[in-house]
C-alpha cells in the first residue's frame, strides 16, 4: 500500500474512535513506515498496525464517506485499495 492509503485508513480509524467514543484499547492503529511482510524478501513499505481486522471493517462500514471524500482526500482519484495482504502479528493485524 502507499504512504497516502495507509495514512487515510489510519484517519478513518481514530475518527471512528473520536466519533463513537469507542474504547480506544480495542481500537489501535499505527502507521509503520518500512514493514517488510512475508516472502518480501528485504523491500519494505507504508503498513497499517491495528489491534483487529473488525475494527477497521467496522470503522468503515460506520463511516465510508472518509475513503471517498474527494476535497479532502485525493485516494478518491485513485482506483478502490485492493492489492493489499495482512499479516497476522499475534495481538495485532498488519495491513500492507
């Protein structure tokens, strides 16, 4: 994933916290800047840390007009995210 697509699903994330008072210890995410996944072998890239895979389905499902606000975020130019993989970390998910 790009820089600008982890940084918006990221945005998402704590505006759904913000907006739902939801607790923020069910709800983390973080920003990794050189994630380097399985079979990478080395390359690195933009990744998203959250504390479940729910959580963010559920932040978008609750608020779907931040991914495709085209004033403020320029991804709804771009074609829907789609080419992304995840990792399991144990406590957490990885998003890249």
């Amino acid at each position: 994933m790009t820089k600008e697509e982890v940084t918006i699903l990221h945005e998402v994330m704590q505006r759904m916290i913000d907006r739902c008072n939801a607790d923020r210890e069910d709800f983390k995410s973080r920003i990794i800047e050189d994630y380097s996944g399985r079979c990478m072998y080395g390359e690195t890239t933009y990744a998203l840390e959250i504390s479940a895979l729910t959580c963010l389905l559920q932040a978008i499902m609750t608020f779907p007009e931040l991914l495709y606000d085209l004033d403020n975020h320029p991804i709804a130019q771009y074609e829907p995210i789609s080419n992304f993989r995840t990792d399991s970390l144990g406590y957490s998910t990885v998003i890249y």
